[in-house]
C-alpha cells in the first residue's frame, strides 16, 4: 500500500494503547527490536495461553478526527516471531458521527494472515464486500479510533511474547509498472 503515513514510531507510541481485552499481556511501546523502516516499531505484548480462540491488540483516539474520504485502504506492518503460525489481523474503524463501528473485512472478504517476519496487512475501505452490512454516506471521514487486532485462530498453538507493528499508512496498492 502506497500512500500517506500515518504513525510510524520513530517518535513515541503516537497514541496507541492496549484494547485492554483478550490476550493483551500490557501496555505497547516503543522498540528498536525490529523495524520495517526507520529505527523504531511499537512493541505489543500479547498471552495466548490456551489453543482457544482469542485476540488482542492496539487502538488509538484521532484527534482531532481523521478525514478518509477519499482512501481506498489503511494498512500497517506486522513482525510475526519465528515459528508462529495461526494468527490474522483485523481492523476495526469507529465513527461516532453516525453511531457507527464496524470491522473493515466484513464477511471474510479479506484475510490478513500472518507468517513469520514481516507483513503488510490492509483493509478495503472502498469495497462493498468489507462494508456489506451497513452504508456510510459520509464514507471514512470523520474517523474517531483505529484498532489494530492480532487474532489467535482456535487450535493455534499457545503463545506468550512480542508481536511488533510499524508504519500505518493510508492510500492503495502500487499501480503495477507500464508495459514496455
């Protein structure tokens, strides 16, 4: 996904928070562990302990409010340690302009799952297949949070350790190069 970078951590958290459910094991932080770009990515603790379904993430207040209107996808990075398998990443954008959240892959119309290393992970914004329960006349502006789950798919193994997120960008995929 190409397009305008949001928060990329090379200068604190910008924000971001545990969701405070689930598998979150603290609070996120700031690491020079690994980094997609730059220097810096945001550590998150996470505890899956059981081969149960579960998930946990991060979430971040926009103020003042995000104006979408007109980005097709939101996507960020994702470190998977090595070995790790059974993990996917959704998004989860609110708006309380019209009473509204909803997760931005509605209906599987797209999964993020995650391998070892790094990931770039994104949601449709502009398909009717990650949207097809509600409408939103107003489109993606005004977008008060953006939440950031890792989901521990049923019968995964267990798991206790990092998950690291860097570069959370808004724009659309790479226009494929020009035929020569």
């Amino acid at each position: 996904i190409v397009g305008s970078t949001l928060w990329d951590f090379e200068s604190g958290t910008n924000g971001f928070t545990s969701t405070g459910y689930g598998g979150n094991a603290g609070a996120p932080a700031v690491s020079t562990d690994h980094a997609s770009s730059g220097n810096q990515s945001l550590r998150v603790p996470v505890s899956f302990t059981t081969t149960g379904w579960n998930f946990a993430g991060i979430t971040r207040y926009c103020s003042p409010r995000l104006d979408w209107s007109s980005t097709p996808k939101v996507a960020c990075d994702v470190w998977v340690p090595p070995g790790i398998r059974g993990y996917l990443v959704k998004f989860l954008i609110a708006n309380d302009y019209n009473g509204w959240t909803t997760y931005a892959q509605k209906g599987g119309a797209l999964n993020n799952w995650l391998l070892p290393g790094w990931n770039t992970v994104y949601a449709n914004l502009d398909s009717p297949y990650s949207m097809d329960w509600a409408t939103f006349p107003q489109r993606f502006d005004r977008v008060v949070t953006v939440t950031m789950e890792i989901h521990h798919n049923y019968g995964s193994a267990p798991f206790t350790g990092d998950f690291y997120v860097d570069n959370f960008r808004i724009g659309d995929f790479e226009p494929p190069p020009a035929s020569v």
